[in-house]
C-alpha cells in the first residue's frame, strides 16, 4: 500500500481543490453513497502517516480551524503543474459497475464503510482515507488499464469515488476505505515526515527486546513507514532485520532513524532508486537489488 511519501502526495493532490464546492459526483461504491457529497464545499486536508483527511461542510463560510499547508519538504521540490480544465464524465462505464474484474482493484473488496450517508447533519465532517494495496488518487483524468485481468479482459479500473468540482476539475479515489470522523487522527510525533517528529520517542521504541523490523512497522512510532522504508534503512545501516533493538547500541540506532528520516524525505521530494535489501534464510545472507521508486502522485 502506499507509503507516507506517496499519501503526502496525494495530500499535495488535493490541496489545491480546498475551498471549492462538489458538483457533480460519482464512484463504485455500494456502502458510500457519492451522492452524500453534492454541494458540499472542500475545506480543508491533512495527512497523518498512510491516512489522508478531507473535510466537508454544507456551508462555503464554515471554516477549519488551522487549514494545513503543504508538506515543508514537498513545498522545497515542487514542481509546478497546471490541472487541465477539460471537464470529464463520472468515470468509465456506470456508476454502479462492480470493479471486481479490474486487475489493478482487485486488492479492494468494497470494505469501505460510512458512520452515515453525509456529513452535514452532524459533527462528523472529516472523511478518513486509507488505501490500500493499489490505493491511489487522480486529478482530471482517470486510471486506464495496464494489462489484462484474469479473465483476460482489459477493463479500466473504477473509482470508489470521483468528485467534480465547481473549477472544472475532478478527483477520482481508487481502492481506498472511507470514514467519517469529528477530527483527524493526528499524532505528529510519530509521523516520520512531519517537523515535530520525536526521535527519542523513536529510539525508546526501537531499544525494545524485539526485532526491529516488527517496531519499525508499528504505526504507533512510525507513522507512514512501510516496507519499502523499512528494508531501505536496514540496508543502508548494515542491521539485519531480525536484530532485537535491545541488543543494538545507541549509535546504532541513532543511524538506523537517520536513514529512515533521510529516506523517507528524498522520497517525497522526487522520483529516487532504491537499494531494498532482501533476506535469504536458506544462506543466511543480505541480497539486495535495485528498483525505481515511482513518487509520482496519482500512480501506481
């Protein structure tokens, strides 16, 4: 599934929609009704980790308190693109088509689920969004397929949901779940890319008597690492994934943070090529082989 770097991505996708109101909608889903968000206005959108928040209002005067900016390390390698302003329809074929068939959903089973239809009735205006798997974001375009499925068919994949927006301009959410909150779910202590990160809180945790692999992937201290990152740090601190943390030293660990902080950012800035490192059981040594890590919002 999509890593801190890549949702941080989708955040920067979104931002610029905040302040516009829904006016046409669309999606998949059988247990969201994308109807629920006509004439809504876009206020306001943060990230925290692998989850994105969106907020919604009936009212265009509501406001947000604190309306988030860009991430301070995307806004340093930004690259400016201009949304085209073609207007486009709800999606590939109707809106009520299972995405079942389509090879690059297949990871999203329809689990999304809603506490309500809309947001405007109560205090619940903010929509948390987790992907999964193949868990992406477009802007004014939708996802075409990349090869056949199983059945051999070459059928795009359908969005769970797809908001138009009064600018002309539209997002399409694939292979996500949504739900709807009172406030963000945000810890920024843990969350590797954000400013107030707490290494020590980090090196207290990877001290434990337990693999550090398994802490590193503990959302609870990392929030946004997965195992891309996880497998690049080990690799370029030279620790074996399964070293308890108990047993490493402190400048040990320190280095291993370093890595994941270092990495995780040049992620976000740019399109980077990545060492993972794998682990052969049977010989009981590292291997490791390139591949490119596409950064590119809105791809798989």
């Amino acid at each position: 599934m999509p890593e801190g770097p890549s949702v941080r991505k989708f955040h920067h996708l979104t931002s610029p929609f905040v302040g516009q109101q829904v006016v046409k909608t669309g999606g998949s889903s059988k247990k969201l009704n994308p109807a629920s968000f006509q004439s809504l206005w876009f206020q306001d959108t943060q990230v925290h980790g692998k989850k994105l928040f969106l907020r919604f209002d009936p009212d265009e005067e509501t406001k947000s308190p604190g309306n988030n900016p860009l991430p301070e390390p995307l806004l340093k390698g930004e690259r400016k693109k201009e949304a085209g302003d073609q207007k486009q329809t709800l999606g590939p074929d109707s809106q009520k088509i299972s995405d079942q068939s389509s090879q690059s959903d297949s990871g999203d089973n329809g689990s999304e689920c809603l506490g309500g239809d809309s947001p405007a009735g109560g205090a619940q205006r903010w929509l948390q969004v987790s992907f999964g798997l193949f868990g992406s974001i477009w802007v004014n375009e939708f996802s075409r397929a990349k090869k056949a499925n199983k059945r051999g068919d070459w059928r795009d994949p359908i969005p769970r949901l797809v908001l138009h927006f009064g600018s002309g301009g539209f997002l399409a959410f694939y292979n996500c779940q949504m739900s709807w909150s009172s406030s963000p779910v945000v810890q920024p202590t843990s969350d590797i890319l954000s400013e107030k990160f707490h290494r020590g809180q980090a090196l207290e945790a990877l001290g434990q008597e337990q693999p550090v692999c398994y802490t590193l992937l503990d959302q609870r201290c990392f929030s946004g690492l997965g195992n891309i990152i996880k497998n690049e740090a080990l690799y370029r601190a030279g620790i074996h994934p399964l070293s308890l943390g108990s047993l490493l030293s402190p400048r040990q660990l320190e280095i291993l943070v370093d890595h994941v902080v270092e990495f995780s950012t040049d992620w976000l800035q740019g399109d980077i090529f990545v060492t993972i490192a794998v682990w052969n059981q049977q010989e009981s040594r590292l291997w490791s082989h390139s591949v490119k890590v596409l950064a590119t919002a809105g791809r798989n």
